[in-house]
C-alpha cells in the first residue's frame, strides 16, 4: 500500500485499493494476543486444580452409581450422613 501510494499518488485508486486490502487483512487478523503472566499463571493453576478434582469426581459418581444400584428393604433405615 505504501508503495502504491508513493508511485500512484496517495489519493489514486490504486493506493485506495491497497489500502483497503490492508484493512481487510488487519480486520481479519485472529491471531491472540500475547497473554500476560500472571493470567497464564492462573489459567496453568486452574487446568492443574482440574485434572485432579476430575479423578476424584469420577470416583464419587461411581460411589454414587453403586448406591443407587443397592435395594433397601426399608429407605428408612438408610445411614443418616454424618456431618
């Protein structure tokens, strides 16, 4: 564009078109920004805290599955959390 504008004249429609290809481009650009430490530390820390709970929600769910599948006589003699 800076070439175009330089041997066309900045207000030709050459240059015009060029610049235009320019701001398409730069609209366009998705790229990511780049992320500041701290926020990549955090994001790190979260992922971390994650993958570990995951392991022990798995074993809940199955904890839980297992209950479900057991058949009481009586629901009311069901074990009473303890707090």
């Amino acid at each position: 564009a800076l070439d175009a504008s330089k041997k066309f004249g900045s207000t030709s429609s050459e240059a015009r078109t060029a610049w235009e290809t320019v701001e398409e481009m730069d609209s366009s650009d998705n790229s990511i920004a780049p992320v500041n430490a701290e926020y990549a530390e955090a994001v790190a820390s979260l992922v971390k805290t994650l993958s570990e709970q995951q392991e022990k929600l798995s074993e809940v769910k199955n904890v839980a599955l297992q209950l479900q599948k057991i058949k009481l006589a009586n629901p009311e003699l069901t074990a009473k959390p303890r707090a």
